[in-house]
C-alpha cells in the first residue's frame, strides 16, 4: 500500500511538473510583448514592435503545413485589412522541430518573398511564445484591442479546408467589432490545422 501510494505521488508530481502551460483566454493581457524574434528581414522585432494603435493580431504559421498553405490568399486579405486598420500583424513560426527542413529560417524568407508578405514573420526560438499562449496548431490567430487585451482567439474563418464554402469570418467580424467599439460576439472558435513541431 505504501508503495502505491508514493507511485502515486511521484506520477501527480511529475503531471504537475510537465502540464501544458493553460490556455489564454479572452480578457488575457499581450503575454511576453518584448520579447524579441528574428524577422524574415533579419531584423529582431518584438509584439509590441508590430502592435499598432488600433491593436494587434498575431498569427501562428510555418512554411509546411497543407492548412497554412490552402489558407493563405485568405491569409494576405486578413492580414492587408487589419493593417488598413492600424491593427499590426505580426507571424510566428513556432516548428522547432524543422528548423533544419521546410521550416528553416531560410525557407521562411524564400516562402515570405513568395507570398509577398507586407508584415512581421519571424522565428519563435525554443516554441517560446507558443509555450506562452498554450498555441498548438497553425494557422491559429490571436487578436488584441489597442490596450493588448486578448478579444478573439482562433479560426480565420468557418471553413479552413475550402474557400469557397465560407460562412462565418469569424475574425474579420472580430476586426470589425473592435473597431467599431463594440464586443466581439464569437470570441473564440477552434483552429482546424497541423500540430506546432515542438523540440522535444
């Protein structure tokens, strides 16, 4: 008996050591916003380098993923409009994991240039701001007010796999609303997309 019961306490200690980080949730603060990444210009930026005055969405992606890429003529049109706003933008590629494939910080400049990305991509070292948003899956969207409070958390839209099907843009409304000084109706939704590659 005492031995089950100190496997027990071992296994509870070690849950609670190695626990995902918890989820941030609406209301939340801009976690880390000086922390630094390396852009795809070379330059070290920070969340707080991108925010602009009507707030900030921030993007989990990479270079790889089928979802990221089936998404991205949709990507550019959110990204193009909250800058229009004075919302900043910034993309984090959080695949670790890859950094010696698809995901190489070369390949994210080849891949950016492609795109003809007109915003922050950078490299998020050590999964460290995905580990901080409880992030798992790209595409994944965070969007902040002007005061860097968390207003919306998920999908671009209703329909990840297929353009053309599209009900809901849940994060143009989202954009929308907050501009407009009103709350955001749907402020969270689930993101459909491919695992972040943390290094194990």
């Amino acid at each position: 008996m005492k031995k089950q019961f100190v496997l027990l306490l071992v296994a509870v200690v070690w849950l609670a050591a190695f626990r995902s980080p918890e989820a941030l949730e609406i209301g939340a603060k801009l976690p880390k916003p000086d922390h630094k990444m390396k852009d795809v210009t070379g330059k070290e930026v920070s969340m707080n380098d991108a925010k602009k005055s009507n707030g900030l969405l921030v993007m989990f992606s990479c270079n790889t993923c089928p979802y990221v890429q089936r998404n991205q003529d949709r990507t550019r049109e959110i990204c193009h409009y909250a800058l229009k706003n004075n919302i900043g933008v910034i993309l984090i590629n959080s695949n670790e994991a890859d950094r010696n494939g698809g995901d190489s910080y070369d390949a994210m400049q080849a891949y950016a240039k492609k795109q003809a990305y007109g915003w922050h991509y950078v490299v998020d070292k050590n999964n460290e701001i995905a580990d901080a948003f409880a992030a798992d899956r790209t595409p994944e969207c965070y969007l902040f007010n002007k005061d860097a409070v968390l207003v919306y958390k998920g999908a671009i839209d209703d329909n990840p796999g297929n353009a053309t099907g599209v009900q809901e843009k849940y994060l143009h409304k989202a954009m929308d609303a907050m501009l407009a000084g009103r709350p955001v109706e749907v402020t969270s939704t689930a993101s459909v997309g491919c695992g972040i590659k943390r290094k194990m």
